[in-house]
C-alpha cells in the first residue's frame, strides 16, 4: 500500500534536508576549526616545552657558575 506525498509533506522533507544540509556545513566547519587550533596548541606546547627546556640550562649554568665561584673563594 504505497501512499503518496502531499505537497506540504514534500515542501517538509525538503525544508529538512536543507536544514540538514547546513548543519553538516557548520559541523564540517567547526572541524576544520577545530583542527586548526588542535595545531595551534600543537605549537604553542612546542616552544613551550623548548623554553622549559632552555629556562632548566640557564638554571644548572647558574648553578655551575655559583658552585664554581664558591670553590674558588674557598680556595683563595
């Protein structure tokens, strides 16, 4: 028993499927932006890990030069 679509029932199904449409552009944007900042944290976690890695030799240098200059005034 095959029933056929009123016109409104169609003008329905399209209005639906246009708005689905627009949520599949939205959702396909919000990834695109989402990708983007995952790359942007990618980066930023970069150089923040290659300042934590440049701050922890400028403190053992640090430490170094104050244990030398303590051995020396030691030894004087």
């Amino acid at each position: 028993m095959s029933q056929e679509l009123s016109s409104e029932q169609k003008q329905y199904i399209q209005s639906l499927e246009y708005e689905v449409q627009k949520a599949n552009a939205r959702v396909e944007y919000l990834a695109e932006r989402l990708g983007q900042r995952e790359l942007e944290l990618s980066e930023m976690d970069a150089q923040l890990q290659t300042f934590k890695n440049a701050y922890a030799l400028l403190q053992k240098e640090k430490e170094d030069m104050e244990q030398k200059e303590t051995q020396e005034s030691h030894s004087e």
